[in-house]
C-alpha cells in the first residue's frame, strides 16, 4: 500500500481521476464493458452512522454513475450480526439523501443473498475449492507461514463429502461458535497472503437485525462482496486502497462460483482529515464513553454530525470533487473542508446581527422612548433574497470586546474619547463613559449620536476613523444560547502510531454562551437554518435542541480562513 502523505491542496488543483480512464477504456470499443451501463454501488455497513470519509466513497461510487448516465446500487453490507442495527439502515439513507444523491429502486441487504452464497460455497467444496476447518484462530495464525514458508492445514485435504456433511451441520447449529470454518483451498505458498486459503465462512450464533434466527454461519467480507457485486449486475466495484491486495482473491471468487457477471474492482485512497477520527470503532466509544452528546454531536466527523453543525451537501461534495480521486493516501486539512463552506454560505447564507458576549450601549442624547426602523438587506450577495427591518432605540446592546475603558494602539472602536464609529446601519456614535459593577466589569456604556448620519453617513462628508459596529436594539433583541464548536481534537493526528485517540481531545472544543442577544428577525429561525451573524461567523439553528421559546445556535464555522492555498 502506498506510503501515507501530507500534500497541501491549492483551490483550483483537480486531481485526474484515474478511475474514469479506466472506465473509459473498459466501456470503449473492445472493451470489456462494451456497450454495457455502467454500474457501481454504495455497500455500507449498517454497524454506525456515516462520516466525512464516507462522503469520498459516496460521490465517487454515485458521481461515477451521474458521469456515466449509469447505474449506482444501495447496499447493505449486513454480513455481521455483531453490531449492526436497523438504526443505522434508517440513517444511511437519510444521509444520502440529504446530500443529494438517490439510489431508485435499487436497495438492497447483502443478508438477502446468503442462501445463494451458501449454494456457492457448497459448490466450491464440491469442487475441491473448499474445506472445513478445525483450527482455532490462535493455531491457524500459527500455520499460517511466512515468505519462506507455506501454511499448512492437516483439515486441507479433508474429503469433499466430509465437509459437505460438516458444512450442512454448521449451517444447522449443531457446533458452537469458533468451532469450525470454511475456508478456500487456493494456495498455501502465495506472497499474497490472502490467497493462503482464506476463511470464508465462521461460526456466530447471534440475532440477525433481518434474518432472525434463521442463520448461524456467516459468509466473510471477502467472499460475499464479490457474489453480491456480480449478482447485482455491477461492472465496477470502487473500494478503498486497502483491498488492493484482496483483489485476486475477489477475482478468484467470482470466477470460481460460476457467476455470469464479472465485475471490475479498483481502488482509491481513503480520505484522511487532520485533527480526527473516523474508525467506527472509536466513534462509538466517543458516544458511548460520554465523550460527545452522541452520534450527531456537532464536533463528530459523521454527517448527521456535520449537519447539525451546519455544513451544506454542496459544501460536503465541493470538498469531496476537489480533493480529487488518487491511489497514495493523503490527509486533508480540515480548514479546507471549512473553507468549502464558507464559500458556500457566503453567497447563500442570509445575514444577521447578533451579540455574543453583550453589554448595553445607552445612547444618551437619543429620545426616550423613540424607537425607528432601518431597512437592511438580508444578503449582499443576493438580491432576490430582499430586506428585512430593524428596530433601533435609546438603548441597544454592543460586544463586551467593541469596548475597552482605555485606548490601546490601533484599537479603533469604542472608548472614552476616542474616535466615532458606525452602528451598522443606523447612525455614527462616539463613546462618552462607562459604568461598572462592584467588581469592576463593565455593565452600560454611554454614547452619543449624530442625528445627522442616519444609515451611517454623515451629511457633511466627514471621515469616519473608527470601526463597524454591530448591535442589537435592547427593546426588540431575543435571547438565546449560543455554542461555539473547535475540533474535538487539540492533535492534528490523533490516530498516530501507539496513541490513545482519548488523550488527544480537544478541552475546549466547545463554549457554551448563555445570555446572547439576537435580533428580533431570528424569532422565525427554523431548525437548520443557516445564518451569517456579521463578524461573528455562520450559524445553524440547532435541529435538536431550538426552539421558539429557546433560540440555540452552533458556530458552522468562523469568518476568519485558516486555509492558506499553495
């Protein structure tokens, strides 16, 4: 397999997809898919919810077909009773959808097969191609030999109808778990060390989330992949690097069982991502150590995860198209799958005023008890999205940090004497004082207002020095929680060599901020509506936890691009 590396990705780089050259070639005259449709299929395991690196699969395996004008297959890979759960099943298909892709009428459960499979591994034993064995694990890893050495098996030259017997009584329940295999007679002496007679079938007697009871032996991944691939009638099984090695034996299995079809694998590098995890296996400790709320907790790499934090299935398939398609593994910076969305909801992403950390403004030669509205647009970006109005009055609320009690250098926001500002808007102030609590924090600040720059311009033309200033008018602004997501791991690669993934987290990966000011327009949000707070970054309406009586935003991701193109 090919040495892992890290490359930087610039913006415009698009990596030539080799896959398409090969499918060009196979579906060309005299190819071996001539005149054929092309067609892939999606197999997850149905043993936990999809992450970002499944998103790379995904567009590869349904973008192909897209190319194509073909064909891509759902598949559930429920070979494995161990973890997998009709849960999941719901939630795959939920998450396809969402990013936009559809499967027709072509779902399908690998678990629907397994009759057929095990016709196939009957003929295999009837052919010499197959045995039972006895061996436990601890003794076949054993046996199992190295370059120098061929395994060896004292089960390989069992007879055909002593495993045929054997096989039917596995299949009946009368041996107990690990007992017993089946295994391919391929080649003990291979370099290819999948090919050293491989375990297709083993012994689990455990409830089947479809089947029941029905079945206590279970075909292994390497066997039932190819059977269900040709079955279905694809032409090109796309899969992840690491079963580059397990090809023969895929290729050996579809030629030995006789089946019509006869399918392409090729490989690609996974998508790696930077400060992550996506071992499903270390997710689910995640949830199930209280690490994070739970699978669609909004620090997780999976899609449920992701969308509730806010990420758009544009942004997610932008990313996945520009990375490209290569067979050496690479990770990726996650700045640049934040990037993606901040390109996204730049444009489509309508704006909003919001103080996260507030404290009052009292405008003091502003009428008591006049209020006005100004018209605002919702989207620069957009014109069709029009206006929205804003209340102002006397009394507003700023940014705790638009506020300093005295001038530091280059500071250009509010403080005593300093210089006047733009309320986004609405009118120029200048600070005057402050107040503070017994404990010395700042509680209202005191300002004055030109009654004559109404939107923020000045009538006579003045250079404004200070900065834009975002505010929220105290008499209409709604509450609201806001919580302000950071990677859930402090380590850019927290799976490296012998780390404790756990140890790597992030402490501060989120800040939960009580008390936050909206303005009145966000009464409306919907769950998932995605906003831009003006120089606080984009936000998403919590699809658990919001609601009119309880406004809670996540942080989608800040203003501020970390991601630097090279």
């Amino acid at each position: 397999m090919a040495e892992e590396n890290k490359t930087p990705l610039t913006e415009e780089a698009e990596s030539k997809n080799f896959i398409h050259q090969f499918i060009d070639e196979d579906i060309a005259e005299g190819g071996q898919f001539q005149g054929m449709t092309v067609h892939t299929r999606f197999p997850p395991e149905p043993n936990g919810y999809l992450h970002i690196g499944h998103c790379k699969a995904l567009c590869i395996d349904f973008g192909t077909a897209e190319k194509y004008g073909g064909l891509c297959n759902l598949r559930m890979d429920d070979t494995n009773p161990t973890k997998e759960d009709g849960e999941y099943v719901e939630a795959i298909q939920e998450d396809i959808h969402w990013l936009g892709f559809d499967w027709g009428d072509r779902f399908y459960y690998a678990s629907d097969y397994f009759e057929k499979m095990y016709e196939c591994a009957v003929s295999l034993i009837k052919k010499g191609l197959a045995y039972v064995c006895e061996l436990t694990p601890e003794q076949m890893k054993e046996m199992r030999g190295d370059v120098n050495c061929p395994a060896q098996c004292p089960y390989r030259d069992r007879p055909v109808e002593e495993s045929l017997d054997l096989f039917a009584r596995m299949r009946a329940g009368e041996f107990p778990d690990g007992s017993m295999t089946l295994r391919a007679k391929i080649d003990p002496s291979s370099g290819n060390f999948n090919m050293r007679d491989p375990v297709i079938y083993r012994i689990n007697h455990m409830h089947h989330h479809r089947q029941g009871d029905k079945w206590c032996i279970y075909p292994m991944y390497d066997f039932a992949h190819p059977i269900e691939d040709a079955l279905e009638g694809i032409t090109h099984s796309l899969c992840s690097l690491e079963f580059e090695a397990h090809r023969p034996l895929y290729n050996w299995v579809v030629e030995h069982c006789d089946l019509l079809c006869k399918p392409r694998q090729i490989e690609f590098a996974r998508l790696g991502i930077d400060h992550t995890v996506m071992s499903k296996r270390k997710l689910r400790a995640l949830v199930e150590g209280g690490k994070v709320s739970d699978w669609d907790d909004p620090r997780m790499p999976t899609l449920c995860g992701l969308r509730r934090r806010g990420y758009t299935p544009a942004s997610i398939r932008n990313f996945c198209e520009r990375i490209g398609v290569a067979k050496a593994a690479s990770t990726v910076e996650y700045s640049f799958l934040e990037h993606c969305l901040r390109e996204d909801l730049n444009e489509t992403a309508q704006r909003r005023m919001a103080v996260l950390r507030p404290v009052k403004l009292v405008i003091t030669n502003y009428p008591e008890g006049k209020s006005e509205t100004f018209t605002v647009e919702n989207n620069p970006n957009r014109p069709e999205d029009g206006e929205r109005e804003i209340t102002f009055s006397r009394e507003l609320y700023v940014e705790a940090d638009d506020f300093l009690p005295e001038s530091v250098p280059k500071y250009k926001r509010l403080y005593p004497g300093g210089p006047e500002c733009r309320l986004k808007g609405a009118y120029l102030i200048r600070c005057v004082g402050y107040e503070t609590d017994e404990n010395g924090n700042v509680t209202e600040i005191a300002a004055e207002y030109d009654p004559d720059s109404r939107g923020g311009n000045p009538a006579d033309g003045r250079k404004v020095k200070g900065a834009t200033i975002h505010w929220v008018d105290a008499a209409t602004a709604l509450d609201a929680e806001i919580r302000l997501y950071d990677n859930l791991f402090s380590d850019p690669d927290p799976d490296a060599g012998d780390k404790n993934f756990l140890d790597c987290l992030n402490p501060h990966s989120l800040e939960v901020l009580q008390g936050a000011k909206v303005e009145a327009s966000l009464a409306g949000a919907q769950k998932a509506d995605r906003f831009q707070f003006m120089r606080q970054g984009y936000f998403c309406a919590d699809s658990r936890d919001s609601s009119p009586e309880h406004l809670v935003f996540n942080r989608a991701v800040s203003l501020k691009d970390s991601f630097k193109p090279q």
